[in-house]
C-alpha cells in the first residue's frame, strides 16, 4: 500500500489495490487455510494459504496481481 516500502528499497511493481481487491474476490464466501512451512531468518513464519482448493500465492502471481520475489512458487 502507498507508504509501505521504505526509502532506499525496490518496490513491487503494480496497482496494490487492485491487488487487495482481488484477493478480496478470490476469498470471499471461502475458508481460507493456511499452513505453516518455514520460519525465515527474521523468525517471520512462512504460509501456504488456500481458499477452498486454490493456493492464494500461486493464484496472485498467475493472474499478475502479485510477482515472486523470496523464492520460487511450487504452483
């Protein structure tokens, strides 16, 4: 969102409330589930998360709305 990346960093590209809005769309009426798969080096944990039997991560990227940017998707 506007205000999110710090100074000095390289943002994601892309319109972030289009973005939320079609996560928004992806996971309204759904259970969403997510599952633990790591901790990374900050002590942040790392998510699987699914609507229904979509990998939101996965969905995001395929329909442009987010870019892979820690590592690579297992889509």
């Amino acid at each position: 969102m506007p205000g999110a990346c710090r100074p000095g960093r390289r943002c994601t590209p892309g319109d972030p409330y289009a973005s939320r809005d079609h996560l928004t769309a992806l996971t309204t009426g759904k259970a969403v589930k997510c599952r633990q798969l790591d901790v990374d080096h900050y002590g942040r944990r790392v998510v699987q998360c699914f609507a229904a039997s979509v990998d939101l991560s996965c969905r995001m990227v395929a329909d442009g709305f987010a870019v892979e940017r820690y590592g690579r998707l297992e889509c």
